[in-house]
C-alpha cells in the first residue's frame, strides 16, 4: 500500500522529521516501511497495516508540534509506542461509522481502509485507488450519511460520469433520471445498508441527497456538502479539472476509482490519474491507494484480481503498489 500525506505546517519540516531525517528513521525500523519526503508531503509506502501505523503516527506528532517548535527522541518513541499499542488491540469505538440504520455496524476491516476513512476526516479532498471490492465507495458513502447524520454537512451529492464499460447500450427509453439510473445504481446500492428506504426517498425529494452524472455539474458551487465522483478513471482530464472546482465553502470531495479499469477510449487520458499526479503535495489533499489485501468482498473477488495483475503487466503495475 502507499499513502501521501500532506504536512499541516510545511514550516515545521524540520522539527518533524528530526535532525538528518532521525525521526522518519525511527518509524522505518519500528514498523519496516519506506518514507520519502517530497517539499510539504510524506509518500508512505508498505504493508497495509505498517502504512496505517505510520500515518497515525505522523498524524500525532504533527498535533504535537502544534504547540511547540522541537520534538525529542523520546517524545517520538513514546508516540510509536503509543499508536502501535492502539492499532494492534483492534477496532475501537473510534472506528464504528454512525449511520441511520440501527441494524448497520460500519467500520474498516483493514488497516487501508482505516487510513482511507482518516484522510476523509481530515482532508478536504481525498483520491482514493484500488481494485475492486476495496470498498472504496462503500465507505465514501458511510462517511457521507454519517457527517450528514452529525450536522457535518446539510448535502450528500454523488456523481459518476457515464461512461459505457465496453459496450454499447445504444438509446436508453425514459425521461433523464431513468437514463442515467444503471449509471448511478451502485450508489443506490450503498445507501440502502445505511438508511431506510422511505428517508432516502424523502431526502432525494428535498434534494439532500442528490445523485447526478458528471455533466450536470458545470457551473455550479456546491457549499456544505460531501461530494462523491464515482468511476474516476473513466473521466477526461477537463472532466475532472470541472469536477474539483465546484469545491465550495465547508465542503469535502472524495474521489474513487479504479485505475486499472479506464474505458476512455485513451486511457492514459484519465483525468483521475492526471489530477493525482498534478496535485500531489499540496496541503489539504491526500491520495490512498488501496491493494488486494483491502479487498473485502467474496473471496474470490481477490483470486480473480489476482490472476487478472498476473497476466497483465499494466494491471500488475498498479496493483503491486505497496507489496
């Protein structure tokens, strides 16, 4: 797995990583992974749960030095010990996604999805990769409702660019919504573990909820909201430059794709995997790539992601991220 972490104060880069990068030193040889500093971003790259650990703990001394300008040795042997003790006693409190549905118990079932579901807590605008079955819409959907259902935010608007998945449905009968429906319909899928099928009606109607293609979102600014793109890799590089700017006040976008799965007709034209590139180290934007070991669906589902990386050298190319 590998996550960029971007640096609350790129002012205190040095008090961070310690002299001669002493303090990146430390978390290496704790948990094993590699850490590479890139101006005001940390790239972490691992196991899942190694990177998990390490984000944590980058995230605890940065609260650190919030009000102070150094840190010692031992402060940052203490933090280690600390986040390391916590995430290997499990799933906590912390973890559980509160949602409308009194039956529904939401939380991360890897230590990818975990650091997915902090990003999103965090940042503003969260990328977020990997195959199939990773939850990575899933969860961008709980955390909605969740935030929704806590005030965070007064909307929910889901978008997802209607691209055809190789072949052509050709003239689709009925009025907008209903053409744009099989488009749209794992986001439905997602809610209804989460809500009442009466309340999401209810919050379609008065446009709390609203679940749209990509076009439709030119010229607008969305306030107050948590912002879902869906399919990320099928959008176009102005597509996707359209998208980030509807961005408004108090509002956070997650963006969630799979890269190995582009049905643009170029797919080296994904504007998902443009904008990953183009944005990486600026504060507020994080990017966590997910990997098979996140996947959580049937079984099998990992098999046969598996077999299709092993006899597809671009497919192995992403998706060897990180092992």
């Amino acid at each position: 797995m590998e996550l960029t972490i971007t640096l609350e104060d790129a002012g205190k880069r040095a008090a961070l990583f310690g002299s001669a990068d002493r303090h990146l030193r430390l978390i290496r040889g704790a948990l094993g992974v590699h850490i590479s500093a890139r101006d005001s971003s940390l790239k972490v790259s691992g196991s899942a749960r190694a990177v998990g650990q390490a984000a944590s703990i980058i995230e605890d001394l940065q609260r650190l030095l919030r009000d102070r300008d150094f840190l010692t040795d031992e402060q940052v042997a203490e933090t280690i010990t600390h986040a390391c003790r916590q995430l290997d006693a499990g799933p906590n409190n912390g973890d559980i996604i509160e949602v409308y549905s009194r039956t529904a118990t939401l939380q991360p079932r890897t230590e990818g999805q975990r650091a997915y579901l902090q990003a999103i807590r965090r940042d503003d605008l969260v990328f977020c990769m990997g195959p199939a079955g990773t939850g990575k819409t899933y969860l961008a959907v709980a955390m909605a409702v969740s935030m929704l259902k806590a005030g965070a935010i007064h909307r929910i608007v889901h978008v997802r660019p209607a691209v055809e998945a190789g072949e052509k449905l050709g003239f689709l009968p009925g009025d907008m919504q209903a053409k744009v429906n099989p488009y749209l319909r794992p986001l439905f899928d997602a809610m209804y573990d989460m809500m009442p099928y009466e309340q999401i009606q209810r919050f379609l109607t008065n446009d709390v909820i609203e679940i749209a293609p990509l076009a439709f979102m030119r010229g607008r600014t969305l306030n107050n909201a948590l912002i879902i793109l869906d399919e990320a890799q099928n959008t176009t590089v102005s597509q996707m430059l359209m998208f980030l700017t509807r961005l408004g006040n108090h509002s956070k976008m997650v963006v969630t794709g799979d890269d190995s799965q582009v049905d643009l007709e170029r797919p080296e034209a994904s504007g998902m995997i443009d904008a990953v590139r183009r944005l990486e180290g600026i504060r507020g934007i994080s990017t966590i790539r997910l990997a098979q070991e996140d996947i959580v669906r049937h079984r099998l589902v990992q098999n046969i992601v598996t077999a299709y990386a092993n006899g597809n050298p671009r497919t192995r190319q992403n998706y060897e991220v990180g092992h």
